[in-house]
C-alpha cells in the first residue's frame, strides 16, 4: 500500500511581467505583488513609457533592471507552496 502523505500548502503570489520578444515572463516574488502590480501598471498607463525599471525581488531572481517600453504586459500568478 501506497502511504498517505498530509501535506499543507499556503499560497503564495507571483508577479509576471511580459516583454516583447521575451520567450517566457519573468516571475518576481515580492512581500507584498499586489503594490508592486498597481506600480507597474500605473507606469504603463502613463503616456511616457521612456522609464528606466529597477525591481529588487526576494525569489530566485533577486535585481531585474528593464524598460518600461518593453513591458507588454504584467499579471499576478498564485501558486501552491509547501509548508
């Protein structure tokens, strides 16, 4: 018989950002995506989008320095994360 494993997940939410020409999004962690989200989208609302991006993310990528002219899009990700 096969065991039977209790484990606990917690969520955990991830910030993508879509460039053009990238291959695949960049995921950042932050303490808090959800500022971070409405930062990046109120740069891209803005009408000039000639900005210098620096994010310090706490996950695997730490610093990401990019244009806002080559940010296509931006969302947020949950994803399970064991305890």
């Amino acid at each position: 018989m096969g065991q039977q494993y209790s484990a606990q997940f917690k969520t955990r939410t991830s910030l993508l950002l879509f460039g053009n020409g990238w291959a695949a999004p960049l995921v950042l962690y932050f303490d808090n995506p959800q500022d971070k989200y409405k930062e990046i989208q109120e740069i891209l609302n803005s009408p000039s989008k000639a900005k210098m991006l620096e994010l310090e993310a706490t996950g695997p990528i730490k610093k990401v320095t990019v244009l806002a002219s080559q940010i296509t899009g931006v969302a947020l990700q949950d994803e399970p994360q064991l305890q």
